[in-house]
C-alpha cells in the first residue's frame, strides 16, 4: 500500500509536458533568454488564473517564496513576524533569513494560528494552511501572508483560493507537496505593483526586458538571483494541469476513509472543512499512548501514518536554541530582552502539546483506483478497531 512517491509525482509524464520538450529543442533554459513567452510567463499566467489571484511570481523553492512575499513588504531590521508555534521549521528560517524575528502565536484546535493571541498593532503575521488545512485568517493585518505549501487547491468559507486572500500567498513544488518538481516555490499577489517589486527582487534588482541584458531603473534597489528555471517551469505547468484530477480523487478517498472508520469513543476524526485538501485523515486519539499504539500497527501493516509532534516550533532546536551563523547571534540578538518578541500563549503551549502527542495523521493517495482506494480505508479502519 505504500506509494513510492507522493501526490503529483505519480502524475509526471514526459508525453505530457510540451514546454520542456520546447525548451530542450530551443536549447535555452534561462528564463530571460528564452523566446516568448518563457515557460515561466505561461506558468505564472496559468497559476494566477487557476487560483483566482492577481499575478504569480515562480521562484526556486517555497522557502524563498516566503523570504521574497516578507521583503516585499520593506521591513526594518528586526521586525516581529508572528507565526503560528506549529508550522515546518522553515517558516522561522525564512523570517530569520530576513533579518526579521518570529515570534511564536499558540495555534487553534485545527493547529491555525490563533488570531486572538495578535496584538492589534500586529503588522506582518504568516499563517500556514498545513496538510491542506485552510484555516481561519485574522482581520486588518497590514501584511498577511498565507503560506500555502501544503494546500495547493483549497480554498476559504467564502470560496476565494487559499494563498490569495492576504498581501501574499506562497506556494511549494517540493518533492512531498500536492504538485511537483522536485523543488519550486511561487508568491501570488493581487496587487501589480508589488508582483513588480517581488518579480525585481529576485532578478538583482532589475528592471528586466525579455532577451536583454539587466538594466537598473533610477532608484533601483538590490536583490538577489532568484530566477525560474525553464526545466522546472515546464514541470511545474504539467502539474498543475492535473490539479483538479489529483484534488478530485482526494476528496473520494478522504470520504471513502471516513465511512471505513466508523464511530469509537475514544478515536476522533479531526473533521476537514469543504474547501480543505484532503491529504490526510487527522485523527485525535485519547491518550500518547493509544496514538502510539495505533502507529506501530500501521507500521507493522505496511500503511503510511505520521504525528505532528515534529512541527512545535518552541520545541525545535533552531527556535528553541536560537542559533545562528552570525558571530553576534543576529537576528535574534535584536530581540534580547524584549517582551515584544515574546511566545503568545496563554497556558505556555500546555493545550497543543497534549493535542499534537495525540493526533495521528494518514496520508491519503490521489493515485489509486477506487476499488484500491475502498481497501486501503479497509486497512486503516481494521487496525483502528483492533486498537
């Protein structure tokens, strides 16, 4: 039952991708050499239009996603950043990478950042939409990004995609995401001016004409080399033509998990909401012990299964150490001492460290048949009742 590779890269086909066979004969995989329009400009319109947002921007990976969405928003040294304390770790190293601070906000019981925790001064908050989880946004944040690596596809109560709501939403091709290309990242924006900021900051500052050389514009700021890659692009628009495929099986093995499942007293399914990807089924068990159990079964059967506990920030070495490859301990030197920069709980994070040691995540599997599909629930559902 265990697939060798997630989500979109069981969808890869090399009969399906024409821009990289385009890009191979044109022998060109620079994006600003290319012949128009690049194979980046066909996948940033695509993507714009698929997710309902203003313009895209592809970058390398979605961790610089995220650095390049935070210095579009011209911040000082040592800004507070509020993030959610239960997120991949890369979120506090794309705002450390800034020169900014995270700062820790308690999550909700969907393990979103829990808005009522935010001062109200607060000017730059990321939220994380994780395992395809959208979840509840604050209100009159000057710079709210959505880091929607993990929700490629869903979308909010009120129908607007995920990752298009706030200033900015990024978006992940890593190799474990919902699509593809081994490594990627994108930004969205709605505003064009501000895609004209990002698109410059990621090509040394310039003010780039197609097929030319870099030219810098009066006033022109540094940047850095963060450019498409023809190759990846061309990877990443295939895949994103089989979005609607890979969410719609989701949603069919999600629906066929829970009727396996059934009711117990002691298991509960964390419920998805209708825009929520469904990547996995959550399920919130009584005790550490019981989640525990419950994995070393699916482990013994041969069935995916994984917990949270990884995703605490205030228990990661890079957070809770705070490390750093400065001398000086830059960024966080800044925030020595300062209660501004202080964890936002209000019970030390005691509630989400007993609800993650008890919630058990299953993967789910776009790529298989129905009748496969109806057995891999029959599995899960089996080891859940033997429990």
């Amino acid at each position: 039952m265990l697939r060798p590779f997630p989500y979109g890269a069981n969808y890869l086909s090399l009969g399906d991708t024409p821009e990289l066979h385009r890009s191979l004969r044109n022998k060109v995989l620079f994006r600003y050499s290319a012949p128009a329009p690049s194979n980046a400009d066909l996948l940033e319109a695509y993507a714009a239009e698929r997710l309902g947002a203003g313009r895209a921007l592809t970058v390398p990976n979605g961790t610089q996603a995220l650095r390049v969405a935070l210095m579009g928003t011209r911040p000082r040294v040592g800004d507070p950043v509020y993030i959610p304390a239960v997120t991949f770790v890369a979120v506090a190293g794309a705002v450390l990478s800034c020169g900014l601070v995270p700062v820790l906000v308690d999550v909700d019981e969907r393990f979103g950042l829990n808005a009522s925790l935010l001062p109200a001064d607060a000017e730059r908050v990321v939220v994380a939409h994780m395992e395809g989880t959208v979840v509840d946004l604050p209100e009159r944040v000057p710079y709210l990004i959505e880091d929607s690596a993990q929700a490629m596809g869903g979308h909010h109560t009120d129908g607007r995609h995920a990752g298009t709501v706030g200033y900015a939403g990024t978006f992940s091709f890593h190799h474990a995401k919902i699509l593809t290309s081994g490594e990627g990242g994108l930004v969205v924006v709605r505003d064009p001016a501000h895609w004209d900021v990002l698109r410059s900051y990621t090509d040394h500052g310039s003010a780039r004409e197609q097929g030319k050389y870099p030219g810098w514009n009066p006033g022109a700021f540094y940047g850095e080399n963060l450019c498409a890659n023809e190759a990846v692009a061309a990877v990443q628009l295939q895949q994103f033509r089989r979005l609607d495929e890979i969410l719609s099986s989701l949603e069919r093995h999600y629906a066929l998990t829970l009727e396996a499942l059934g009711e117990r007293s002691d298991v509960t399914v964390i419920p998805k909401r209708p825009g929520d990807v469904k990547t996995s089924v959550r399920l919130l068990l009584e005790s550490r012990h019981l989640r525990d159990r419950a994995m070393e079964r699916l482990e013994e059967r041969g069935l995916p299964c994984w917990s949270l506990d990884k995703y605490l920030l205030p228990e990661h070495p890079v957070v809770a150490g705070r490390a750093s490859l400065y001398a000086d301990g830059f960024p966080w030197n800044l925030a020595d001492g300062d209660v501004r920069y202080a964890p936002l709980s209000r019970d030390g994070f005691a509630a989400t460290r007993d609800r993650l040691s008890r919630t058990l995540c299953i993967p789910l599997t776009p790529e298989l048949e129905e009748a496969e599909q109806i057995l891999f629930a029959k599995e899960i559902a089996a080891v859940v009742a033997e429990l």
